[in-house]
C-alpha cells in the first residue's frame, strides 16, 4: 500500500512495476504507509559509464543499483553522434524506455529499429545484440541482476550459444 502521489505541476510519470518483494522505504514514524525517494533529474550526479567494457561515449546517472544483486535503474545520456560498433550479450534482463533524442540498434542481421522518444523495449538473458548508432539521446534503462558486457562475434550465437559460454568459462574457472 503506498500513499497517495500529488503532482504540484504537470508531470510525466513513468511506473513500472517488478514481480517480487517491494522495497520501499518505511514513512517517517506516525505517517503510515510507505514513502518513495524522488530524486529531481536536474540534480542527479552524472557519471562516465560505470560498467566495463560498454560504450564509452555516455554519462549515466544511477538511480538505484542493488549491493546484493546488482540490479540497477539509471538515466543514460549521450551527446552527439555516436557509434558502437560492437556484438554483445548480458546475463541479465535489460529493458529501455526511450525519453530523448535518436537511437538504432542491431538486433540480428535483419533485424533492428529506430527508438524515437516513448519507445520501449525488453531484451531476454544472453540475447547477442550491438552494432548501434545514436545522436543527443537520453533513455531510462533497468536490469534485473549486475551488467556485465560479454562480447560475442556475431549475430548467428543464440542466446543459447551465450547461455553454454558462460556456462563453461564458469566451471572452468574463468567466471
């Protein structure tokens, strides 16, 4: 149960929701209910890329990133024309909603699309995507464990491929 929200101006809200546990900080003592942190846009503290190996050319501003899991919400921006020419694949779920800007992402090798602000995808465990190009774009990004970046050298490894790589380096000591 959460309190009620009031917008004091006109505000765009983007919720969504997560399967599990909440974890909302308890309300102050005698408020009841539970209380959200906000944290204005304007305010939040920019950074070069915190996760290995991805593209060079953004700043992200986390949110939230778990101690335990690594789950993370974050605003990632980029200014100017950027490519990354690169084939990659993650052990976590990744999903995006597009706020502003352009972006076009390789999604296999006839597959792809534009993201224009209000779009929105969600991408499965160990699916090989990468080769993107992108111009002044500011997009919302959550994963459900750690982002890690594993390389991967084309589009024909399936996500299954990806899962069994991981799988090996991993009992191979290799984690």
């Amino acid at each position: 149960m959460q309190d009620a929200w009031e917008a004091l101006e006109d505000t765009e809200l983007l919720f969504m929701t997560r399967t599990g546990p909440t974890e909302l900080d308890p309300a102050p003592a005698g408020g009841g209910g539970t209380s959200t942190t906000l944290i204005p846009t304007d305010r939040l503290d920019w950074g070069a890329n915190p996760i290995a190996d991805g593209p060079p050319c953004i700043e992200v501003a986390l949110m939230r990133r778990h101690p335990a899991t690594g789950e993370m919400s974050a605003l990632v921006r980029e200014t100017g024309a950027n490519e990354y020419p690169v084939f990659e694949y993650h052990e976590c779920v990744e999903e995006v909603f597009f706020l502003d800007g352009w972006l076009t992402l390789q999604n296999s090798e006839t597959e792809g699309g534009d993201m224009r602000p209000g779009s929105y995808f969600w991408r499965p465990a160990y699916v090989t995507h990468g080769q993107s190009r992108s111009c002044d774009s500011l997009y919302y990004v959550y994963t459900d464990s750690a982002l890690v970046n594993r390389r991967a050298d084309g589009f024909h490894r399936t996500a299954q491929d990806n899962r069994l790589e991981r799988e090996r380096a991993i009992a191979a000591g290799a984690g």
